[in-house]
C-alpha cells in the first residue's frame, strides 16, 4: 500500500497570504489528522476529520480550516499568515485500529 | 486531561550502550500507547504499540511495556546503533474518535560510533 502523502512539500510565503495544504491517507483509511510540529510547541494537534466530517478539534484559531472529501483526502488551509505559523504540518491516517500513519510533511517558511 | 510526559533530551550515548527512554501518562480510560520515531526532515514513523495493560510492544530491537500501575510505557533497547540516532515520541489515542492523540514533547537520541 501507498504511504500518506503531502504536497507539496516546501513552501513559502509571506505575511498575510493564505496557504492550503493537501494530504492523501493511505487507501481505505477514512480518518485523518492534521499537526502542526515547531521547535518551541513541539507536536500539537490541530483537527481530525472523518468521513468528510470535524471529528476532533484542537486548540488553534479560526484561521486554521480543514476539510475532507469523499475520497478522504484532505486539504488544511491556514488565511491570514503570521510568521508564527512558520512550522512543518504533518498528515496522518489512520483505519479501524488507532494506529496513525503520517507523511512526510509539508514544510511552511512565513516571511 | 490527557498528558504524556518524556524525559528530556538529548540523550547521548556510544555505540552498543544500553538504552532506556521515560515515559509516563496521564489519561482516563484505557488508551493504546505508541512510540514513533522521526529522523531528520522526515515525518513520524510508528516504531511500535501496545494497547492493553502488560503487553509488549517490540520492533527493531526496541520494547516497551504498557504498565498501568505506574502508568508508564518506557523505550527499550538492548544494544544502539548510530542510525538509531532520531527523536522519539510517546503518544496516547483510545479508538473511536472521542480521544484526541496525545504527543510527548519528544527525545532526541544522539548515538557516537
């Protein structure tokens, strides 16, 4: 099977634009999770959806949105960039059991 | 809450040393317990898991045991190699969505040949 993956995986912007990230679980997964990793917060949960819906929720701004579609691929987009959201967003799927797969990562610079 | 204590790196070690990382929870329920790996520039591995109390986990060389009396769920490995050297997590998440996966702050493993 395919692992998780992310696109792109580099990215730069600057102050105030917006940005959408995308991430494609492994097949037959339907759940998937996004995290934002930093030197300062380490790995913190941001949202999880399943099945096209908001499962889970973490404890960041309104700016931070995602959604999944009925493939289950999911998009995370973040409006409105601070240099604060300089980090490298991690995708994970998971199945039936609670294991979670991650990608890659996208890594975002905010300048 | 749910929390996930690790101890704190780096840890530094040589070649074929004895290695022990710490970790400990806090949660209600009864959550399955990961260790992931992640080397540089590279997104999270799943190293190894267990999900009830007393089982072992193993992968690579690597154990750990969930315990439930101390709560603790604490990485093993008998002899480390230089590519061992990454940062390591301890994370939490029960099945059935209501729980939202718990990360330890990560420990970084540095080993010298």
């Amino acid at each position: 099977k395919a692992g998780v993956t992310q696109t792109p995986r580099y990215l730069i912007k600057t102050r105030g634009q917006q940005v959408t990230l995308s991430c494609s679980p492994i097949s037959g997964h339907r759940s998937v999770s996004w995290y934002q990793q930093t030197p300062g917060q380490g790995l913190q949960f941001l949202f999880e959806y399943f099945s096209e819906t908001q499962r889970n929720k973490g404890n960041f701004p309104g700016r931070f949105s995602g959604r999944q579609f009925s493939n289950s691929r999911s998009e995370m987009n973040v409006s409105t960039l601070e240099l604060g959201d300089s980090a490298l967003y991690l995708c994970a799927s998971s199945g039936q059991a609670d294991t979670q797969y991650f990608g890659p990562g996208t890594r975002l610079t905010v300048l | 809450g749910n929390s996930v204590t690790q101890m704190e790196g780096p840890v530094t070690l040589s070649e074929e040393a004895f290695l022990t990382i710490n970790c400990t929870y806090t949660a209600t329920g009864y959550p399955s317990l990961f260790w992931y790996v992640q080397y540089p520039g590279e997104g999270l591995q799943l190293l190894l898991k267990a999900t009830k109390a007393d089982d072992k986990g193993s992968n690579k060389g690597f154990e750990a045991t969930y315990r439930k009396e101390t709560t603790s769920f604490h990485l093993e490995k008998g002899s480390v190699q230089v590519s061992d050297s990454a940062v390591y997590f301890c994370a939490l998440r029960r099945s059935g969505g209501s729980y939202i996966p718990t990360f330890g702050r990560g420990t970084s493993l540095i080993v010298h040949p």
